[in-house]
C-alpha cells in the first residue's frame, strides 16, 4: 500500500488465525499510552517531520504504546488524508518500538475504512472514540462498536467510554460478541463508578485503561486500573513514566509526590471542560523549543497569563526532571 503522499508503507501480515493476540495487545496497555499531539507549520498544514520526531522522542524515553489520531492530537479538526498519514508516520517512525493504537471513530462507515488502514498501515490497535450523535441508545452504542470491531478481527479493540449511561453489562456483552475487544479506555470522572463497571462488565476480561490522565489516575488504580492515558508524557516523558512505575508498584505516598508537581500542568488542561487541554501541552511543548504553539479551532492560542503559568511550571520541573 502507499501513504498520502506516494511513500510506500509495508502492512502487518495477517495471522494465519485471523484473530487478535490478546494477550500481547492486553500487555500493551499496561503502561502509560502516550496520546501524541500532531505538530502544525506555520501555514497550518501538518509538520510531519516533527510529528515523527517528537514520536521518536516518547520511543526513546521508554514509553511503549501510542495512540495516533487521538484527542490530544486533535482528531476532530483533521482531515481525513491526515489522518490516515499520521497513522502511517507513526508506523514509520516508531512501528516495531512501540504499540500502536488508532483512533477512529464517526460515521460507522468511515470509521471501518478507518480501521482496515490502520490494519494494512501495520498498527496493532484502534481506539473507537466515543460516538458523537446527539442520540445513542444502549443497544446502538453496543451495534456500532461490534461493526468496527468485526471488520478488524486481527486487530485489537479499545473502547473510549465517556458516557455514564454506558453499562458494565453492555461492556461484558460486547466482549462476548467480539473477542478482539480487549480494552476500555474509561473517562467518566468517577472512580466509584469505574468500579462497579469493571466489575459488572468482569474485571478480567479487559485490561482498564485510566482515560482522564494522571490527575485521575490514582483513584482508578486503586480499584482496578492497569494503564492509564498522557497528553504530558509529550512534555516530560519522565515524570509520566516514574508516575506510573510508582503506581503500578503500589507506592501511592510516592506516587502523589509526583502528582502534587504535575497536577497544576493538567488543571490547567482540564480547566473550563478542558477547553485548553491541547493548547497547553502544545503551548509547553514549544517553550521547550520542539513544535509550534498552534492549534485548530475550535480550541484557542493562550493567552499571555496562561503561557507565564506554563513557564513556571516547566522551571519547577527541572529541579527534579532535565527539561
């Protein structure tokens, strides 16, 4: 197959099973899954050489599952060639060093189509974002996610849950329908909730991915997290890193040290319903000197207070991190 713009990609090959390895994909999660942002130039169009670099940077630092086309890296405002490149640059510049794990989501059709290129670009994964229609009922949440889910059987499937209305029962059947379901990346801020849905659903079945970052991190793996989502790992892949190593081991003292110095870095990406969650790891990630500030409507360029904040933070940081 060939990329956007003629390269050529090599697909995976398929298993003689056609079906998933769950076990490795399940491993995959377990971890910190960096949700890479995409870099634009200063004509708006995407960098695609500091989009690999600053892959080849999480790689580097020893983060080993990344989610290409996912919030962070503003998926709603791209278009659909680069989408579909950013998966492939992904496969190029890190495929073999990390898993990768596609987001795709939308229209059921798009979403598919978006799916087999992931597949045949040689990821090990796709993420269905949560469903944006107005109106989702039980039943068309569980149908819309087993159409995506079957027509990938080789591939893994991680669920986006965002949605409180979203059962334990509806997860555990849809597990039962698609054996190649093998994660849930659960959002809901609500860590009681999360319990009682793991367990419904059956806490062995999927591995649980913490979908609202570190800040919440600590309340997930206490009831049954085993990974969990970073937009900061694109800035301090360190900090990210020991978190998680601290809570996988149980060191919760430990690990809420490290949470007290990152946690005004994520207030301020989840402030106002994170309406600046990209532009702030975007904002820190060009002080640093590694890509531009932009972003796509509809989130904003910060504004001069906010930009201070970051400067600050990221100097506190280098007292115990090298920024």
């Amino acid at each position: 197959m060939q990329s956007d713009d003629g390269t050529a990609v090599a697909p995976t090959p398929i298993r003689p099973s056609g079906q998933a390895d769950q076990a490795a994909l399940r491993t995959a999660l377990r971890g910190v899954v960096a949700i890479p942002v995409t870099p634009f130039d200063a004509e708006g169009g995407v960098d695609w050489g500091r989009h690999g670099a600053l892959l080849a940077r999480l790689v580097a630092a020893g983060v080993r599952a990344v989610t290409p086309n996912g919030n962070t890296g503003e998926f709603y405002t791209l278009e659909p060639a680069e989408a579909r490149r950013a998966v492939e640059n992904t496969v190029k510049e890190v495929g073999g060093q990390a898993a990768i794990i596609v987001g795709v989501g939308l229209n059921t059709t798009g979403a598919i189509e978006a799916a087999r290129h992931a597949r045949d670009a040689g990821a090990q994964m796709v993420m269905v974002h949560q469903p944006v229609h107005p109106y989702i009922s039980g039943e068309g949440w569980t149908e819309y996610h087993r159409a995506i889910a079957e027509a990938v059987p080789e591939l893994g499937v991680v669920l986006y849950v965002r949605d409180p209305r979203i059962t334990g029962v509806q997860i555990g059947r849809l597990g039962e329908l698609c054996p190649n379901v093998v994660g849930v990346k659960y959002s809901v801020p609500d860590p009681v909730r999360f319990a009682a849905v793991a367990m419904d659903a059956g806490a062995e079945r999927f591995e649980w991915v913490a979908g609202l970052a570190e800040l919440s991190a600590p309340g997930y793996f206490a009831v049954g997290a085993t990974g969990f989502t970073s937009g900061l790992v694109n800035v301090l892949p360190a900090a990210s890193l020991e978190f998680y190593a601290r809570l996988a081991a149980g060191e919760y003292a430990a690990a809420m040290e490290i949470w007290a110095l990152i946690r005004p870095f994520e207030e301020l990406r989840a402030a106002d319903a994170s309406a600046d969650n990209v532009s702030v790891v975007k904002e820190a990630l060009a002080q640093l000197g590694l890509c531009r500030a932009d972003v796509r409507p509809p989130s904003r360029t910060l504004p001069r207070p906010v930009r201070d904040h970051i400067e600050a933070i990221l100097a506190s940081w280098g007292e115990r991190w090298p920024i």
